[in-house]
C-alpha cells in the first residue's frame, strides 16, 4: 500500500471515552470505534477516575481488535500508532500509553504521541464518506474548544503552534452544565439534558449573571453563574424547579451560550481571522450551533462545527494530529510517559491579542 494511504492506529483514552482510529495522511477516517462509559458514571454524578482507568483496561485491546477487523486492516497496513500522552487523568492516559508503546514494540511500528487539546483543535479537519471542511478551510484558523474539561479560544496558526487567546479562570463551559443538571435532578452527563429540556422553554424567564464582559478580556468565568443557580434553585424549593424546569434548563443555556458566541466574536473582531472553528463535546448543544451559524452568516465567516463523533472525545482527531507529527519526522521513544497537564511539546502557547 503506498505510504500515504497507509492509515495510523490512533488511541485516545484521556478522560472517560475509549476511542480507537483508523485515519489517513490527509484526514480522511477510515474508521472510528469508541465505547463511552456514561453508565458506569452516572450513579456518582461525574466521572470516577479509578473507574474510568479500569473500563479503559477492559475495552481497549477489544475495541483495537474491533477496529482492524471492521476496516478489514491488519498490523502489517499501518505506518505508526499514535496516542494521546496529556492532559488527562493521570490513569486513564497510561492506559493508552502502555497499550500504544506494547503494540509499537510488538509491531515495529513507529509512535507518535499527541495532546489532547492539539487533536481537539485538528477536529475541523478531518473528513469522511459523508463530510468534509468547506473548501479552503485550512490553517490559520480561530478555534473554540468548549469541553466538560475545557474552554479555550486559540489562533490555530498551524500544527504545533496553538495561541491560547483567552480560556476559563474556574469551571469549562460542559462542567458548568453537568453541574446544574446534577442541581436539579437531571442526572450526568448534563449538557445533553439541558439542551433536551430546554426545548420550548424561555430563555429570558431567570436572568443569570455573564462574568467578564469587556471586550479587552477574552478569559471566561462560569463559577459565579454556577453559584447564582444553586442560590436560585434552593430560594425555588423543589416544587417551582420541577415546574419551570424548561425555563430553568433554557435561561442556563441561553447565558452560556451567549458568553461563549460573545467572546468569540470579540476573539474574531481582534485576530481578523475569516475562518473559525468550534469543537468540544459542549458544540453538541443545539442552541450554540444554531447561534453561531447565524453569527457566522452574519459577518461573513467560515464556520465548521465538526460532526458530533469527532467533537467529543475522539481518536480520529489524535490520528490526524499524530499523521501530521508523524510526516514532519516526530517520534516518540518507549521512554515515552503521560502528563496530566499540556507540555511544551504540544505547542500550545498563552498569547495575548
Ligand atoms: O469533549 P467531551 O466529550 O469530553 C471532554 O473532553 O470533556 O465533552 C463532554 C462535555 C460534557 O460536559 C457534556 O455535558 C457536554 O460536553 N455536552 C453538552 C451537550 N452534549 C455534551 N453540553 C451542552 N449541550 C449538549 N448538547
Ligand atoms: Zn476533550
């Protein structure tokens, strides 16, 4: 098989998702296999790390197995592994790692280790039978990646070079909604939830409070939003939350994403940037895709939300990072250990605009 169809075996297991790629030189996902783990969660309310490293333990050697036999791909087709090495859960990350160097060293194959965010941020480039970036969609491009665990505004200048322009100083956007479901009584993850009974509800019904709101300042605050809906839902009482659930569910929503389209058109105002991105698990929510596009049309800019199973934790955008990394000659040894925060290598850097 020529090299540059030769697909990678990308791993992601950083959070709670065990995900398994099978992604081409030139994004295109040959296959994507993941097992999310909501069900073991949700009786805890949010994601318990010693289960979620277990379950990794258990599915991942499965869902490889899955994935070379659905794309009809054996060991011998692939050009390297790639895997998610940070951020993360420190457990969770290891068991990709030690799955990725094993299968690299009984492979020979080469290793390619990617961040996490950097795939996030690649999302919008990836293609498929069905979808594709508008044409001319390419580097440098605004980037939002909204998240249960971040909420970042980034000048996407070109594969490891990301400008951190503004991120949150607490809570990321999809905590602050798995927060508020678990307040009333939705049950986890949230965001989903919210966005489903929000359906119908007013918008305008309880004003919530937007932190940050000058121009010059790009960072993102939910905790005071989060402490205004636990004063409001406890002066309700139980009764009044169950009845104006929807109003309750569509006022939350409409003020995140209200802050989160605010900042980035201020983002795009400032960077001048014509090509924009959104992408993260929160860029599900049907409010936030619905506003922006029409932001967007508005000024005249490239929008691409990338489909739902490559906004949300996904190994096809570590497959098309680690492609990428890979052609400029990147390897990584066997020495190669997880970090829980972002490092140097991932060439995400703070910026100011
Ligand atoms: O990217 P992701 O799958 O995992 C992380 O890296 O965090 O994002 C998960 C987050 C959760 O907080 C979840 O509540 C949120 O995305 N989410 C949504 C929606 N679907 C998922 N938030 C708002 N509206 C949705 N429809
Ligand atoms: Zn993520």
């Amino acid at each position: 098989m020529p090299t540059a169809l030769r697909p990678i075996l990308a791993i992601e297991t950083s959070c709670d998702d065990t995900s398994v790629a099978l992604v081409r030189a030139d994004g295109f996902v040959v296959g994507l296999f993941s097992a999310n783990q909501d069900l073991k969660h949700a009786p805890y309310g949010g994601i318990v790390p010693e289960i979620a490293s277990r379950s990794h333990t258990d599915v991942l050697m499965p869902l490889i197995d899955v994935a070379l036999t659905q794309t009809q791909m054996s060991f011998r087709d692939l050009c390297a592994i790639a895997v998610t090495a940070e951020p993360g859960l420190l457990g969770s990350l290891l068991v990709g790692v030690v799955t990725a160097k094993s299968l690299a060293l009984g492979w020979n194959l080469p290793l390619v280790s990617v961040n996490h965010i950097e795939g996030h941020l690649l999302a919008p480039l990836l293609r498929d039978a069905t979808s594709a970036p508008p044409e001319g969609f390419q580097f440098p491009y605004l980037a939002l990646a909204v998240s249960g665990g971040h909420t970042s505004l980034f000048v996407v200048h070109e594969l490891g070079h990301y400008e951190e322009i503004g991120t949150t100083r607490d809570d990321a956007a999809g905590e602050a909604f798995d927060k508020f479901a678990k307040m009333v009584g939705l049950g986890y993850p949230g965001g989903a939830l919210i966005d489903r009974t929000a359906v119908g509800g007013n918008p305008s019904a309880f004003p919530f409070p937007k932190a940050l709101r000058d121009e010059e300042n790009l960072d993102f605050s939910f905790s005071g939003l989060k402490s205004s809906a636990h004063r409001l839902i406890t002066d309700l009482g139980e009764a009044k939350v169950q009845s104006s659930l929807s109003d309750l569910c569509a006022s939350y929503q409409a003020t995140i994403v209200e802050t989160l389209l605010e900042k980035l058109a201020w983002a795009q105002k400032k960077t001048k940037l014509r090509r924009v991105a959104i992408t993260g698990g929160v860029s599900a929510n049907s409010e936030l895709r619905k506003k922006s596009e029409a932001w967007a049309k508005s000024c005249g800019v490239s929008l691409v939300i990338p489909k739902l199973s490559y906004c949300t934790d996904n190994a096809a955008m570590i497959g098309y990072a680690g492609y990428l990394r890979f052609l400029r000659g990147e390897r990584a040894t066997l020495d190669l250990a997880p970090s829980p925060r972002s490092t140097a290598r991932s060439g995400i850097v703070r910026g100011h605009v």
